[in-house]
C-alpha cells in the first residue's frame, strides 16, 4: 500500500440525501464520504434572501417519516405550512378544500367531466384491493382507461406530481402516491431544505470530502479500492465496504466490473427531469396566495406551485416580501430543458400571470434550476430491478432515490437500507471511528 493511500472501513460515494443518510447510519465506524460537488445536499437545493427561502429540489417531508425522523436526531427544526395543500388552479378559478375529495368535487367541470372523474375514482377504489405485485407491473393509465379531456389533465398533473407520465408511471405508485398526495400532515425544514443535508455533514465534520469525485470503484478479496479524482490529483481510498449513492447512470460509470446481471438492472432505471423556477418578491402587503402551500395547475407549461414563505405565515402581522416556486416535470420539463432562463422565466410567469394576475408585478429576482435526473422514475417493473439491487455486489451497497420500493420522494430510506447491509457485512467488529 503506497503512502498516498488511505485506509478505512465505509467510503461512501455521494453527499447528497441518500448518501450522507446512510453516513449518519454508520456515523460509529469509520468512514469517508466523497461529494463531487464543492458543497453538500445533492437535489437539497436552497437559495435565501433574508428570512425567505426558495427549495429549488426536495421540499416537504411527511410527518412521521423517515427523513423527518433524521432531521430530528441531527437537530433540525421543522416547521408546518399553515396553508392549503389541496388546491387546483382550473380554467380560470382556484379550488381550495379541506380534503382531496372536496377540492375535485368543486372543480369547474361538466356533466361529462364529472362522470369520468366518478369513474376515475371507483376504479382507484377498486385498484386499492388488487395485489401489488400486479399494480406494480401495470401502467397507470391501463388502470384509468379513457377520460375526458379535463379529467385526463387534471390525473396528468396527478402523475407529475408522483415525477411521471400517465403512461410511464406504474399504476401502484399511481394509486399509493394519489391517496397521500394532498394529505396535509406535511412539514418543512426551517431555513430551507439544504439545512439538513448541510446539518448532517457538519455532525461528521472531517469525514466528509468535498470536491472529491469517485471515479473507478473495483473489488477483489481484500475489499473495495475507490479512486478518487481530488484537489491534489488522483488518490486510491481502500475500504472494507463501499456504499454508491449517486443516480443510476453515473453508478453504471464507477463500476467497470459490474456483472452483466446486475448492470442491466441499473441500466433500466429511468429518471425524469424537472426546470424549476423559484421567484423572490417584494410585495408590501397580503396577497391572493398567501393562504395556500401547494397548488396543481393543469394545462400549462409548469404543473406545481408552492408558496414556501407560507411556512412564515404564522403570527398575526404579515411581512412584506415572499418566495414562491414552480416547476415543470417529465415532458413538459423536457421541451424546457434546451431553453434559455430568460425564455423559462416568461413562460411560467405567464402561466401564473393567467393565476394570480398581481404575481408577475411583485417579482423581484429569479432563479432557475434544471434537473435533468430530476427523480427515478417508478415505471412498471421497477420493483424487480430494485429488488434485485438491495442486496448489493459483494463489498458494494447502492442508495438513491432509485433504490426505493415505489417511488424516488424519500431517498433518504435507501441511504438507511444500504447501510444495513453494509453493517452486516462489517460485524461488530471493525476500525470504529
């Protein structure tokens, strides 16, 4: 072993969610966790301006889940948006209501609209008794059938919002993400949804390395060696065990040795891009959106808006300024991804002109963000590639978004998953750091 070379139990390859999840998961051994980037946190984006923020990736998490449990053992506060979760701008009006029923039952719709929305929603109920392992296998519009027009679009943004298409997304991750979809036990981190990624490096200080890219991980009956392309040129790490936390297509590249098997699984994963635009503004008093969170727009060029300075809306004096954020996803990302900001920041501004007439005049600063591997897509089928994956390659973990079981939202699961199997691998023995 050359001078140069460092030794230790883990390297995990990755700092974004997945990643430095399972670093905290194996924060007791010795470990090293290489981020390409010059920072941490992966899709965990965040730009602020005073107390606002704007989350330019990953947003809310579920109350009770298993990120919001992280953010609590590495003392991150979290914060409630008191605003609508359930809200459809449609043809001219938003819809507010206390529940998803409620909001599709007063949308602007005719007779005929509204009977295929009642079918709709007797074939979901139904779905929600077949076994999963066919749902899973299913496309989700094979499960709807034929809709009308304004039912199609409304389940279109439906499935954007579960990061897919009617036709690419698997008819569970349509019916499981559909009913938890509008729920409202939702929570925010305070200062922005970086704060946890950023949280937890801090926690493991010198163990994380930033600017370091992985390039070639190999195998053989030592272990795992890691070359790493750094600030002071390429040096080898050796390790017990290896965990490769970074989408699909870029795992595929590390491991030049993968079985045949194996590298097929991974290359059938799908990911679907996102073009954000996050908006600060500077209004001077209430206006129209303050009340809501989240809203779903159809028929547009962007398919989500979020108020994130709702989460501020809490006392009894409302501040000047704001922060509000859209997005656009899977096709209607794809025919953004080529365009320039200046052409992106019209076109949404437009669309949430046509909303909220005020919006537009109020903007003050703009950023644009494009995720061209937004999140792993849950097409049909995907349970089998995962599953196949779970267990690793010999001394090698995976963890990402497209190691969850039906949908990319919380990729913080697969980050404690692999780091079960490395645990696994390793004992109650080892270098423990």
């Amino acid at each position: 072993m050359s001078p140069a070379t460092r030794r230790c139990e883990v390297v995990i390859i990755g700092g974004g969610i997945a990643g430095l999840s399972a670093s905290w998961e194996l924060r007791d051994r010795d470990i090293v966790v290489l981020e390409a980037g010059l920072q941490v946190g992966g899709r965990f984006r965040t730009e602020t301006r005073g107390r606002y923020w704007l989350n330019l990736g990953a947003h809310v998490l579920k109350e009770g889940g298993p990120m919001a449990g992280l953010a609590a053992e590495v003392g991150v506060p979290l914060v409630a948006p008191p605003g609508n979760f359930i809200a459809v701008a449609m043809k001219g009006r938003v819809v507010e209501a206390g529940n998803a029923a409620g909001a599709l039952m007063r949308l602007p719709l005719s007779p005929a609209a509204r009977l295929s929305l009642a079918t709709v929603g007797l074939r979901m109920l139904h779905a929600r008794r077949l076994p999963a392992a066919w749902l899973e296998r299913m496309r989700f519009v094979d499960l709807l059938g034929s809709m009308h027009p304004d039912v199609e679009a409304l389940m279109r943004v439906v499935a954007n919002r579960l990061t897919g298409e009617l036709d690419t997304l698997s008819a569970l991750c349509g019916v499981t993400g559909f009913a938890h979809l509008w729920v409202g036990s939702r929570l925010n981190i305070a200062g922005g949804a970086a704060a946890l990624p950023h949280a937890i490096a801090a926690r493991l200080g010198g163990r994380v390395q930033t600017g370091s890219r992985a390039s070639v991980v190999r195998q053989d009956s030592g272990g795992v060696s890691v070359l790493v392309d750094g600030p002071a040129g390429a040096t080898p790490i050796l390790a017990d065990a290896c965990v490769v936390a970074v989408p699909a297509p870029l795992a595929r590249g590390l491991l030049p040795d993968l079985p045949t098997s194996l590298d097929a699984h991974l290359a059938r994963m799908i990911y679907t891009p996102f073009v954000v635009a996050g908006f600060f503004t500077g209004e001077s008093g209430p206006m129209p959106w303050d009340g809501l969170y989240a809203m779903a727009v159809p028929d547009r060029s962007l398919c989500m808006f979020f108020n994130s300075a709702n989460a501020l809306r809490t006392g009894p004096e409302r501040r000047p300024g704001g922060a509000v954020v859209t997005y656009a996803v899977a096709e209607r990302a794809r025919a953004l991804l080529d365009r320039d900001d200046e052409e992106i920041t019209r076109r949404y501004l437009a669309d949430l002109g046509a909303v909220f007439p005020a919006l537009p005049d109020v903007v003050e600063e703009v950023v644009i963000q494009r995720w061209p591997l937004g999140t792993a897509l849950a097409y049909p089928g995907r349970g089998a590639d995962v599953a196949a994956l779970a267990g690793g390659w010999g001394r090698v973990a995976f963890a990402g978004d497209h190691m969850t079981p039906i949908d990319g939202i919380d990729a913080s699961e697969s980050g404690r998953a692999a780091a079960k199997v490395v645990r696994a691998w390793l004992g109650a023995a080892g270098n423990s750091g």
